[in-house]
C-alpha cells in the first residue's frame, strides 16, 4: 500500500490484528465486525469502514474469515516477513518479553538479549543466551536488526538508546520511565502500564 495510514487506523488496525489473533488461536474460522467490537469496544461501523477501506474483505450475515484478514491487515501495516529485535536488559522485565511467544505470532523475533551484568551473561532466557552489552553494536549489524527494545531502569535508559541509535536503529520501543532524547529520524514508543489503565479508567468510570 503506497498512502500512508493515519495514527488512528494504524492504531485501531492494530487492536484488530490482536482480536483476530487470539480468535484463531480458539479455533474460531469467522468472526464478525460485531465481535470485534465487542473485544475491542470501537463502534462495529468504525471497524467495518477502516476494513472496506482496503477492499472487501466480509459478507454481510457470515463475517470476516479469520486467516484470510489476518494475513490482509498485517500486510497493510506491513508486519509480513520477520522483524529482528534487539532487547537490552535481561531483568524480570526483560524476561518476560524474550520468553513470551507473543511476539513470534506477528513476525517479530527478539534476535538477541544483551545485559551489562556478568553474572547475566551467557544466562539463557527462553531459547536465547544472554550476550555481553559491549557486542550491542556489532550484533545489531549482523543480525540486521531494525527495532530495539529497551527494558532497563530509566538511570541507564538514555544511554542504552545513545548505543541503539549509533548501531543504526530507528525504532525503539522505550520501557522504562525515562523521557528519551533522540535524532528526529528515530521512532520512539513509550510504554507505561499505569498510565495506560488511567486512560482505561478515565474513558469507563467517567
């Protein structure tokens, strides 16, 4: 797709990709705009719009094929083929990302785990063996790595983003609380759990 989408159909398009997800995994074949609605709380219309937008992908009174959508919508948010990741930070945190499976599902492969602790080093977390931070750079390179995710207390995040940033990363996917200083070239997405269930809250109980 050549136009670019807009913040808030990536965002919603998204939102969809997980519903669909996990519906396959429930062994659901079809699924309606209804449905998704009601997992996703965004008006059945609104949906049924963003999706005749790329063509049509449902019948009315049978729903949307759930394989067939699937592969269609993460080829308009272009999440077709594998994605290397670099994840700093082999905390609990960072743990829990590289052993989640998750991310495997939707094309992303957490391609490498580093972490400045030698008592970390050579750890293995799910099927990866922790590697020494001081590779960062060289690693990136090789394994073609495009998103780097941070996973590190806000002390060392700036840092860590600096070392992303001159191995040639251009997205980052920030987990600690730090606000990042980074080139206008660079995508940062900042994710706060509890800023996120204010969000929840202010749009449920207001």
């Amino acid at each position: 797709m050549a136009d670019r989408l807009t913040v808030g159909v990536a965002a919603r398009l998204s939102r969809y990709l997980q519903v669909l997800t996990q519906a396959r995994k429930m062994g659901k074949e079809r699924i309606s705009s209804q449905e998704i609605s009601d997992y996703t709380n965004i008006n059945a219309t609104q949906i049924r719009r963003d999706l005749s937008g790329f063509g049509k992908f449902g019948k009315r009174g049978v729903g949307y094929n759930i394989e067939s959508l699937l592969g269609e919508i993460r080829k308009i948010i272009r999440t077709q083929g594998q994605h290397n990741v670099a994840l700093v930070g082999a905390g609990r945190l960072g743990q829990a990302i590289a052993s989640s499976p998750i991310f495997g599902e939707h094309g992303i492969n957490i391609a490498a785990v580093f972490d400045s602790d030698p008592r970390k080093i050579g750890e293995p977390i799910g099927q990866i063996a922790v590697s020494d931070y001081a590779t960062l750079r060289d690693a990136v390179r090789e394994k073609s790595m495009i998103i780097g995710v941070i996973a590190v207390p806000a002390t060392a995040a700036q840092g860590v983003a600096d070392d992303l940033v001159a191995a040639g990363i251009k997205i980052i996917f920030n987990y600690s609380e730090a606000l990042l200083d980074v080139s206008s070239d660079v995508a940062v997405h900042t994710s706060n759990p509890a800023v996120e269930l204010l969000h929840a809250l202010y749009f449920h109980l207001t």
